[in-house]
C-alpha cells in the first residue's frame, strides 16, 4: 500500500490560495502581470502621500508571491492593493480598476483551478476598455478638431520629438485613426487575430507613452498577455534568435528618438521606450513570418466561466456610470472629451435623459478670509466644477488661520447653498453626497464649454 504524499495531508484552501496552477499561458500572463504592475506602482500618484503606503505594501507582497507561486492568494492581495486607494484614497486611476480587476478575476478562478477563466477575465477586460474608450470618444468635443484629445495628443508627440508641425490640416484624420484604432484593437481580439491586434496596440501606446500615460501600455500589455496560445510559444520559442536580434535595431530607434527629443526623460522611461520600439519590430517581423497562417490560426476569445463575469460586468458597468451622473473617474475616458454635466453634455449617442444626477458642485462666488483677500484661489472655486469629495480635499488643505473663514456660495443638484465657512464642513446636503474616498469626478474641470481636450 503506497502512503499518501505530504500534499494529501495539506488543507484544501492551501492548496487553493498557494499552490500554482501548471499552465504555460499563465506563466506569460503572470510576467505580464508584473511588469504593467511594476510601471504602475513607479508613478508618483501611488506614492503621493502615506497614507497610501499600506495598500502599497499590500500590493508588493501579492505581487511578489505572484512572482514567486503565481498563485491565487498573490493575485488576492493584488486586487487589494489596486482597489484599496481607489475605493477610500482618491486614486484617480483607469489602470488601477483594470490591475486590481485582473487580478480578482485570476484570484478566484485559479482558487478553483480554472486557468482558463483567468485568461478569458483578462482578455474580456482588455477588449471592454478599447470598446469603452471608443464609446467615449463619440462625443461632439472629440470629433471636433478644434478641441479634440487626438489632435492634442498627435502635438503633444510632435513637441516631444522637437517638431513644430501645423495639424490643423490633419484634425479629421487623425480623430478617424484613433477610433479606428481603439475599435480595431478591440475587435481584431474578437475575431480572433490576435497578433494584428497586439502589433496595432504597440505602436498605438508607444506616442501615448512618450507623452501622456507612461505607465498604461504596460498595464494594458498585461491584458493583451492572456490572448497567447501554447502554438505561439512555440512558435516564438523556434525563433528566439531572431526575436533577440531585433534588440538592437530597437535600442537605435531609441537613441534617435531621444536625440530628437533633446533630453533625457526620468530614467525608466529609456527602458520603456526601448521595450516598445522592440516588440513593434520583433511583432512586425512575426506578423510576416505568420502571414500565411492568419486566417487558420484564429482563436477567438471564450466567453468568461461565471466566475470571472463579476468582474467583467463590474468594469462594464463602472464604464458606463458616466452617463448615470454617478462618477467619472476609472471609467476608460481617457483623453476622451467626454462632458456628462448639465449644459455640456456631448455624446452624440447616449441621450442627456438617461442621467441620474448631476453631483458636481458649482460655486458662484467664493473668497477666503475676506473678499478679494486671495484672488487666485477665489478665482480656482469659482471658474471649475467640483466633485463633493475632491472639493473638501481641496478645502481641508487650504485651511488655516491665515485663509479662514472659507465662504462659497453656489448650486449643488439645483439647489442654492450658503457656506460661511467650509473648513467646518460642507452641510448635510453635499456632504452626504461624498463616497468615503472615492474620486468621483474629474479634477479641475472647467465649468465652461467646449473645453480643449480634458482627461
């Protein structure tokens, strides 16, 4: 009679929590993982003030067991970590959602050893924020060249690399491309060319990158991870000699680009730029190789087991709260234009009607200490709309003997309001509308309208 091994005797939610799932696909996603988490965590919002530094430590620890096991119970902390700061500590961020999001999905499916739905929670996630950010950018501000985050973003990438171009004969084409592009990425992953999709994605994010969202390409790189199949690891593996080659043709476009630039940018960012400029090349020269196998190597993704769609349909849902009046922020409306507030609203398919509430608050006259006394922050109150949250954040840091009282009068949901003295509070009526410490809305968005691209 064969004794049963030590792992027999071990409880089941050990084996659960910390015992790796033996799947190649999830070691790349798990790599993946990492690094659009180590770009994540390298920003300076994580790190902004202590009170982030538990969810932080969370977070490092789940990540190095994810590192180490790959298993649930690092992903577990993971999707603490991430989720933690946005839920009670203003983290303003899309990719924060997205990682903490992930990483929920892979906590509990591989708990329960099912490898696939981590992949598919992944792959559903990555899809949904593409589709959403196009969505998005249907909008009356976007379309416009005048003020459109794509002709912004296309300055703000000349700028970067010392050019001096006139764009205004190129708004409509490039407002065409990005949509085009979101979409596209977004549904070449559905009809299964995945390998179209992360070569459009790559040279998408690398002007992104260099100019806007240093860390978000990695993140969502983490996502495009969970579409590899066993057949291109071994495809890949048969040609890693060609792959290692194309590192330096990448380290010189590099080198040019930061000779164009004129500067050298915070130190991560050389490797960063580097990656990007290597995986295009290295993805472009596959792309040739695989040009006959396109059409026969499809592999559309499946739909998630009923353990991942919570956290697909909470990203989905979380996206579409704009249009509710329920809260803006980490809702894949990146440099999208989108205004859901009354008097700008302009998506071109979603009605005004469909929303809830209007939470922002309006100030109509503010002064601090005594009218006129500090015209600038008089001035900051007065010419921007303000989440309830953020305006008491930004309240409690201003006050001090030296400023008080804080007065602000304005509208809040239509109605009037009187405060003599913000710094003891905000009233009952604004004051309930705060959600612990989730960022709701924009920062510092300009009543007026259309505004030039805003985040």
């Amino acid at each position: 009679m064969t004794p049963p091994s030590a792992d027999a005797w071990r409880p089941a939610w050990r084996r659960a929590l910390f015992d790796p799932v033996g799947d190649v696909r999830l070691l790349v996603f798990r790599w993946a993982f990492v690094l659009g988490s180590a770009a994540h965590l390298w920003l300076a919002d994580p790190w902004r003030t202590l009170d982030w530094l538990p969810a932080n430590l969370i977070y490092l620890i789940g990540l190095g067991l994810v590192a180490w096991r790959g298993a649930a119970a690092g992903y577990a902390l993971c999707a603490a970590g991430a989720l933690i700061p946005v839920l009670f500590l203003h983290d303003q961020l899309t990719q924060s959602v997205l990682l903490g999001l992930m990483a929920a999905g892979a906590a509990w499916c591989l708990a329960r050893r099912r490898p696939d739905g981590a992949l598919a929670a992944a792959q559903w996630l990555t899809i949904g924020t593409y589709l959403l950010a196009f969505f998005h950018k249907l909008n009356a501000d976007f379309l416009d060249a005048g003020t459109s985050c794509a002709v912004y973003g296309a300055g703000k990438t000349a700028t970067y690399w010392g050019m001096d171009l006139d764009l205004s004969g190129l708004g409509v084409g490039l407002i065409v491309a990005v949509l085009a592009v979101e979409a596209g990425i977004a549904l070449l992953h559905i009809a299964g060319l995945r390998w179209l999709a992360w070569t459009l994605a790559v040279a998408f994010h690398i002007p992104l990158t260099l100019t806007m969202a240093p860390a978000f390409a990695f993140v969502m790189f983490a996502g495009h991870a969970a579409f590899v199949t066993r057949d291109d690891l071994d495809f890949l593996a048969g040609r890693s000699r060609l792959l290692v080659g194309m590192a330096a043709p990448g380290a010189v476009i590099t080198a040019v680009s930061l000779w164009l630039h004129g500067a050298l940018p915070e130190w991560t960012m050389v490797p960063k730029e580097w990656l990007l400029w290597w995986a295009l090349m290295a993805l472009g020269v596959c792309l040739w190789l695989r040009r006959g196998l396109l059409g026969a190597d499809l592999r559309r993704p499946r739909l998630p087991p009923w353990e991942a769609w919570a956290v697909v349909g909470a990203f989905v849902l979380c996206g579409l709260s704009p249009y509710l009046g329920l809260q803006f922020q980490h809702a894949a409306a990146m440099l999208s234009n989108l205004r859901v507030d009354e008097g700008c609203w302009n998506h071109v398919v979603v009605p005004e009607g469909v929303r809830l509430t209007d939470d922002y608050v309006r100030i109509d006259d503010a002064s601090l200490l005594r009218e006129g006394a500090i015209p600038d922050y008089e001035a900051l109150l007065e010419d921007h709309l303000w989440g309830p949250g953020l305006l008491q954040y930004t309240v409690d840091n201003w006050c001090k003997p030296s400023v008080r009282p804080i007065r602000i009068q304005g509208r809040f949901r239509g109605r009037p309001f009187l405060i003599e003295d913000a710094c003891d509070g905000l009233g009952d009526e604004i004051g309930d509308a705060r959600i612990a410490g989730l960022l709701r809305f924009q920062k510092f968005l300009v009543k007026k309208c259309p505004q030039a691209c805003i985040h």
